[in-house]
C-alpha cells in the first residue's frame, strides 16, 4: 500500500498537515469502496481501510531510508498518521470491528506491527473478515402486516430479517419456543418475552426480528410486504425520502 501525500523530498507543509491529507485520503478510499458493497458493510471496509493504513504506518521502520531531511520528514509524518487513524474522531462507531480485526490479526500474524512480511498476510486476514461479514448479512428484509405476526409482536407492522438458517444461531440463553400454527415455530427471550424469530419446523430460512439485531439500523426493509394499513408509510432502502409508498 502506498501512502498518499508522501514525498521524497521536503514537501515545505508542516507534518501534522500532511498526515491529515493523509488520513482525509484514507477515508476517502474507504468511502469510495464502501459504494460498490452493500450499505450494511460500509462501517467494516472503513475498520479495514484505516487498519491497514496503520499497519503501514507502524512498519515505519522497515521502510528503506531517505536521505535527510526526507527521512525525518517522513516518519514524523507517519508517526502522526498513526496516531490519528486510533482517534476518536476516526474509530468512533467502528471499536467493535476494528477489536475483532486485530484479534484476526494476532491469530494470523502475531504482532503484525513488528513482522516485515505481515502486510500481505494481513490482506489475507482482512478478506477473510470481509466475508465473514458478508456472510452474516440477510437475504432480505421485509415489512409484514399479518393478523398472526401483528398478535405475536403486538405491532401492526413487523421488520423481519431473513437469513439462511445454517448461517443462524443463538449464543445466548434458549429462546422459549412457540407453535403459534401447524408447523410454524415462532420464538422469544425467556428473559423480556421480546420477538426473537418466525420459521417452519424444517425451513432453511430463518426470519429475525430486526428490531433485535445489533445496529438495526443498517438494516432497512428491501421488500414492503401486502396488506399495508393505509395510514402507514415505509420507505424501502435505497428510496428517496418523496419515494415513500
């Protein structure tokens, strides 16, 4: 990896100046790959983008020499840009991907920051954790307005996430489980009677309720089911805000 806004020879702008470029630039590259991946996996492509970065950074000793003044130039400017990609500003609302990269990272690479040849292992690593998450995400996210889920959530309108059911378990306590029709199987938190899940005894697909996901919000309905109250109105991702139904 290259990183921008480095130069041979004095750049004449001071080093916490160009780290920032550099950082700005980081993110802007996390941005623009983010655009080709679906939404949900954004906040993962930004933890990568700003992990590798660091690591690069951090392998600053093991860059080939400059002549001076470059040479002090350039590692106090990466020593800045360090710093700055582990800021609040930056890791704000990606801590949890980011620990479980580097957990990946002491797995794969011992200390990656102190192994010369760690940054093509971590490439590996990182698409690993890509689809991982990629895997994790639902098929779909649909509204339903039925009589039965409307009973059991005690909601007009419920959010279901639908996953493969391979793909799908709890780690927490047993659900308590109800056969609310023949051969449909709908489950709850022993502990708040919360909606956990909806499926058929032997379906490959689980829907989750997804009020109950993690960052919910990452995930809109894709689908807007039949038999909407006229009242109600839902806007599908990727629909503007005038393009609610």
């Amino acid at each position: 990896m290259i990183v921008p806004g480095m130069s041979t020879t004095p750049s004449g702008k001071p080093a916490a100046a160009q780290a920032k470029e550099c950082a700005e630039e980081i993110l802007r590259a996390a941005a623009s790959w983010a655009k080709e991946a679906p939404a949900e996996l954004t906040p993962a492509i930004r933890a990568v983008c700003i992990r590798l970065a660091e690591m690069v950074a951090d392998q600053r000793h093991y860059l080939t020499p400059l002549p001076e003044p470059q040479e002090s130039e350039r590692r106090e400017v990466l020593e800045m840009l360090a710093d700055g990609l582990r800021s609040k500003p930056i890791t704000d609302g990606i801590e949890q991907d980011l620990q479980q990269l580097a957990d990946l990272e002491l797995r794969s690479t011992g200390s990656w920051a102190m192994v010369p040849t760690a940054q093509a292992q971590w490439i590996t690593t990182a698409i690993q954790f890509l689809d991982g998450r990629a895997s994790q995400l639902p098929e779909e996210v649909e509204t339903c307005y039925c009589r039965d889920c409307a009973r059991a959530i005690g909601s007009p309108v419920t959010v279901w996430a639908r996953f493969p059911t391979r793909h799908f378990r709890f780690t927490g306590a047993d659900p308590v489980r109800f056969e609310s029709s023949p051969g449909i199987v709908r489950t709850f938190c022993p502990h708040c009677g919360s909606s956990l899940t909806y499926h058929t005894a032997d379906g490959e697909k689980v829907d989750v309720s997804a009020a109950t996901l993690d960052a919910s919000e990452r995930f809109p309905p894709t689908s807007d089911g039949p038999g909407a109250p006229p009242w109600l109105q839902v806007r599908l991702r990727g629909q503007s805000q005038g393009e609610r139904r």
